[in-house]
C-alpha cells in the first residue's frame, strides 16, 4: 500500500522532555511537511522540506526541529521549548512545488 | 498577504440541499487551490481542486468556483448528504515559489437527514 505512515497515532509527553513523531512515505515524493492543528482553527505550517538534507521554517517553526536524512523519512521533535504543545500533528508530502498534498493519519500530542 | 480567509465557520444543511463554502486570498502568485476534507480523528483528504485557468471545475456532486479578479474561489456541494458531514478546509498554494500550502480556518459542514 502506498502512502504516509504517522507514529504513533497517540503519544503523552511530560512537560520538560523532548519527544519524536514519525512521517514515512512511500509515494516516492520529495516534499514533505509538517502541520499543527488545534481544535477549531486550520492548519499551520511547522517546517517543509523540498529534497533530501534541505529543510525551511514554516509559520511556526519555534520549539520544534527536523530533519530529512531520506527522501522517505520526516521526522518532527517536539522539544522542551515549545510552550505549547498540545495538539494533533500532521505530516505530509507532494510529488512536486504546488501541487497536492497527501496527509497522514496525524499524531495526537498531549503533556500531561 | 499569505492568508487564506474562509467563511462560513460552520454550516448546517439538510440532506439533499447545497452547501457552499467560501475562500478570499490575497497574495496573487497562488496558483493551486486545493479543498479538503476532514472527518473527526482523521487526517485531510483531497476532495478537489483547481488552478487558475479554468473558472470552474466539477467532480461528482463537488464543484469548485473560481473568480481570479475577485481573488475568491468557492466550493459547492450539490445534493449534500449526512456523509458529507465533515470539516472542510480551502488551501492556496504558490508553485513558482516554495509549493507549501497555505490553509483557511476551516468549515465544519453538518447535513441533517
């Protein structure tokens, strides 16, 4: 099956510790991004990459890093700095600039 | 400038009726104008979407509007049913620059049977 693998679908965090979410496409696509949603608002851009070993900041890219060692891989690290991190967390890819995103299933994040 | 403005927030329809939902932007190198949509616990899936060289485009009982000089762009549900019910969002995206997609607020669609 092709498509954006998300891990783990829930994930609990202490407040103070850094925690990694997983993206893994298999589509063959070199863009991939990544989304926060919180109840009731859109989407927002957290970081995007558009080829292997080159990534940007999105809108609100502040307590969060990544990194793209493989075309196939994206992963997210919440990290302690991020103040709120709360919320349910998007990844996605595209075969090229502008044009459609597919989306994972999401990762719900809560500190607890 | 990169905004996408969405409206309504949410909407109820009943079955069998049209709902229309409605985008503005204002940057004018978007280029790609995707909707999409999302149920409950679920990530967004793309329903249909359009570039700016056609004014409208139909897929099933979903069509996408698009007025270039107003900068607006619409999606109407024809014969909407309670599986329609769902949370929609509009995304505007800039091929010619970095291809991200730029995302409205969201409309969260209730049909009643």
């Amino acid at each position: 099956d092709g498509g954006i693998t998300q891990s783990p679908k829930y994930l609990f965090r202490k407040e103070g510790q850094n925690v990694t979410l997983s993206c893994e496409q298999n589509l063959n696509h070199d863009a991939m991004y990544w989304y926060r949603q919180d109840p009731g608002q859109g989407l927002r851009l957290i970081y995007y990459s558009q080829i292997v070993n080159d990534f940007q900041k999105g809108d609100i890219a502040e307590g969060y890093s990544v990194s793209r060692e493989k075309k196939e891989s994206f992963p997210l690290t919440v990290t302690s700095a991020q103040k709120n991190p709360t919320a349910f967390y998007l990844c996605a890819s595209s075969p090229g600039w502008g044009t459609e995103a597919f989306f994972g299933q999401g990762t719900r994040l809560t500190v607890v | 400038q990169q905004q996408v403005k969405q409206s309504p927030q949410s909407l109820i329809v009943q079955k069998g009726g049209i709902s229309i939902i409605n985008c503005a932007y204002e940057n004018t190198a978007f280029d790609y104008f995707p909707w999409y949509q999302q149920f409950p616990g679920k990530g967004p899936a793309l329903l249909i979407a359009i570039r700016p060289d056609v004014s409208e485009k139909k897929e099933g009982r979903f069509t996408i509007s698009f007025n270039k000089s107003a900068k607006q762009f619409s999606l109407h549900i024809m014969d909407s049913q309670p599986g329609d019910s769902a949370t929609y969002f509009c995304a505007a995206g800039d091929s010619g620059n970095t291809g991200k997609l730029i995302f409205g607020q969201g409309t969260t669609l209730q049909v009643k049977p």
